[in-house]
C-alpha cells in the first residue's frame, strides 16, 4: 500500500501598491498594503486653489477628503485642484479722506507692496455719499491690507474678501449702507388754538400725482 501525503504552504499574500500625483497642492498616504488592508490620502491645497476630486486613469473614484479605500490592484490616484475665483476688498472712504487712496496689502502668495500701496480702484458708486474704492486679487494672494492716503490710514486690517471696510469694521455692502444712510429728515406743522376747542385733530394725506 501506497500513502499519499499532499503538502500546502501558505501562500505569500498579495500586495497592492498606491502611488499618488497633485498638481497645484500635495497628497500624503500613498503605501503598499497587503491585500484587505486599506489606504488614506488626504489632499492639502495650495493657496488660492481648492481640492475637486480623487481620479484614477481620468476616471472620478471619489469626492472624499480624507479619501479611505481598499485596494484591489496597484494604482496612481491623482488629487485634482481647481483655481479659487479672484477676491475683491472694498474701502468706504467715510471720512472723505482728499488726494489719492491707496491699498497696502501683504502676507499671501503674491508679493506685498511698498508701502503706501498701490493706487486703489475707485467705484462708479457711492455709499452714503461716500466715494467707494477697491483692489481685486487673485484668491490667497493677500492676507493683509492697510486702506491710506499716504498720511491717514486704517489699522493694520486681516484680508477679508468681498466686505466692505467703513470707520471700524468689515461690512457687507447692505449693512454698509445701512451704517452709513442718512437720518431721515422730519418736517413739522404747527396749529395754533385760538378759537378755544381744547382739542384738535391732524388730518394728513398725500394728494395724487397727475
């Protein structure tokens, strides 16, 4: 008689190895896992950018970030980024500050300029009665900004797109115009009683036009 033994060994278990690819920010997570095991990538932006999505072969996998996944083969994952819009700064010169108004801004990705700035773009429109000025840059480009004219200034200011800056703070244009709208101008009329009534009655109306 004849015995047959069969023998097995453990098979070496498969790995999978993630690669990553970013242009305009940077990845972290890229591993090579054994088979089952998971992989985390985390998109960072740029400045001025913002993360999109998670593409393999130009095809989307996911919108997540963090992004967790299980691998079932090697693969180049590849974060992809879109540029932010530019950001606009607005300065109500409540004060009515003479001569020309300037933007000094620094901090971000662009450049900071010698003080006192760069001629500011004036608005065709007036808040309160008060000329508007402005400076468009692109997104993280500044983060901070000083509004002068070369002898008045505001305070050291943080960067805060698409507000208004008016007297002390950063405002929406509604709530600007609300901070600086005219008081409302009352008329008064007078009824001097000389016949002796003791009491009289204001009756008021507004006559129609045309």
């Amino acid at each position: 008689n004849i015995t047959l033994v069969a023998n097995f060994k453990e098979a070496a278990a498969k790995a999978y190895t993630i690669t990553t690819s970013a242009t305009n920010g940077t990845v972290e997570g890229a591993a090579t896992v054994v088979e089952g095991e998971s992989v985390t990538l985390t998109a960072t932006a740029n400045p001025g950018y913002k993360f999109v999505n998670w593409t393999i072969g130009g095809v989307e996998v996911s919108t997540d970030n963090p992004y967790t996944f299980v691998p079932t083969e090697d693969a180049t994952v590849v974060a992809n980024f879109e540029q932010l819009p530019p950001e606009t700064v607005y300065f109500v010169n409540a004060a009515d500050w003479t001569g020309t108004i300037n933007i000094y801004a620094w901090g971000g990705t662009a450049p900071g300029t010698e003080w006192p700035g760069n001629p500011a773009h004036k608005e065709d429109y007036q808040i309160g009665g008060h000329d508007v000025y402005s400076l468009t840059a692109a997104a993280g480009a500044y983060a901070n900004v000083i509004f002068n004219n070369g002898g008045n200034k505001t305070p050291d200011l943080v960067w805060t797109a698409g507000k208004y800056y008016v007297k002390d703070g950063w405002y929406t244009k509604e709530e600007a115009e609300a901070k600086l709208a005219k008081p409302v101008e009352y008329e008064s009329v007078y009824f001097v009683d000389n016949q002796g009534w003791g009491k009289a009655n204001i009756y008021t109306w507004t006559p129609e036009v045309g």
